[in-house]
C-alpha cells in the first residue's frame, strides 16, 4: 500500500497531477474537500457538523479531517490501490495526528511529492480563469483560452472574472500556504520522505518527472522519450 502525500502552493497543480496519477496507476485520489462537499451533499452526521463549522465561520477541527482521511484510507478498495492524498495535512498539527494515526493501523507514509513553482506563475494560473456571463462555460487563459480574448467560444457572450479569481484573493491564499503549510517541508525533509518536482512546466512534463520521483515512472519517461 503505497501512501503519498501531494504538497505545493495553490495553483502548483497537485489536482491536475494527482487525476494524471491514478488515471495511469489506479491510485486512489483523497482530497479532503471533494470528501468533505461530498459528506455535506448527502446530508451525512459528519456532513452537518462539517456544514455548522462553514457557518460560522470556524475550521472544520483537526481530528475530523483526520478521521475522515482514516477512513477512506482503510477501506479495502483503498489500500489495495494505494492513495494520492490532496490537501491533507494542511498543518503541522494536522501532521502530527495524521502520523499517530498511520501508526496505529500498521501504515506508513511513502513519499511527500513536493510541487514548486515560480511565484508569479502561480499567480497567473489563479488568475487565469474565466466564466461565460451567460452559460456559464469556464474558461482558463493559460491553459484552455477562447478563441477570442473575453468572448466565450459557445454563446458569444462577455467573460468575466469572480472575485475568487482576483489577484488580491490569489496572493491572500499564497499568504496563508506559506504561513500554514509550508513548514510542513521542513517536518517532512527531516525524514528524508520529501521528492521536489518543477511544477512550472507543461502538464506531460510534470506528470513524467513525478513518476520518476516516485519511482513509478521509467517505463513511462522511455516511452515519452522514444515518441518525441
């Protein structure tokens, strides 16, 4: 059971990679926030008390998120894939727990991939997408731009940039990576589990340089070598 866990900035691309990963190994993908959403759609305990916490404005507590992780890792299905964690551990805290809880189910963490990228690039890609003011079809300047710059490809409608997408929120959110989760590096480098991969480039690059990170990936880089 291969246990990997995905760190790097906001806009680095851990959901980008992480979907390229278990689509060529049959890793199981845990993101704490599809969980979480997921919980709350279907009405669940769990997803009520998660909803309370977003109500008022408070973190969904520590040994929540924690537990939720526990359980998804503990299923059947789940540790015979191996799992892709995306978004969890947030914190140093939360890293704590999670290791006092890998321990006690007989588990252990593999590798932390860690993505980097330039601080302006990751600007621009949380910056870069787009909705239609009338369909509502998301665009994204870098990666999927329309045909004409603010003009969406289906209707021909203006498109627009949410207030989620502003550079003022993209700094806010790099602010709160380096102030909370970053040190996670540092905790993990001391273990010697960290693997770094330039997430700067182009997507078949970063997924083929992971591989080789994770000791997945020399078939997969001859074969890219071969077909360039």
């Amino acid at each position: 059971m291969a246990i990997v866990v995905l760190l790097g900035p906001p806009g680095a691309g851990k959901g980008t990679l992480a979907e390229s990963l278990c689509a060529a190994f049959g890793f199981a993908h845990i993101s704490t926030g599809d969980i979480l959403r997921e919980e709350i759609r279907q009405g669940t305990e769990l997803g009520r008390r998660v909803s309370a916490c977003m109500e008022s404005g408070a973190l969904v507590p520590d040994d929540v998120v924690t537990a939720i992780v526990a359980g998804r890792l503990g299923q059947d299905t789940v540790r015979q894939a191996g799992s892709l964690l995306d978004g969890f551990p947030r914190t140093v805290r939360q890293a704590e727990l999670f290791d006092r809880m890998l321990a006690s189910g007989g588990m252990a963490l593999d590798r932390v991939l860690l993505l980097e990228a330039d601080r302006d690039l990751l600007v621009r890609r949380l910056t870069a997408r787009r909705v239609c003011s009338q369909c509502r079809t998301v665009f994204n300047v870098i990666f999927q731009p329309p045909g004409r710059d603010g003009v969406c490809d289906r209707c021909g409608a203006e498109l627009r940039q949410r207030p989620d997408d502003m550079e003022a929120t993209a700094l806010e959110r790099l602010a709160v990576y380096e102030e909370q989760t970053a040190p996670l590096v540092a905790f993990y480098a001391r273990r010697g589990v960290v693997v770094r991969v330039d997430a700067g480039r182009a997507r078949e690059v970063v997924h083929r340089d992971a591989c080789v990170a994770l000791g997945l990936g020399v078939l997969s880089a001859e074969r890219d070598g071969k077909g360039s």
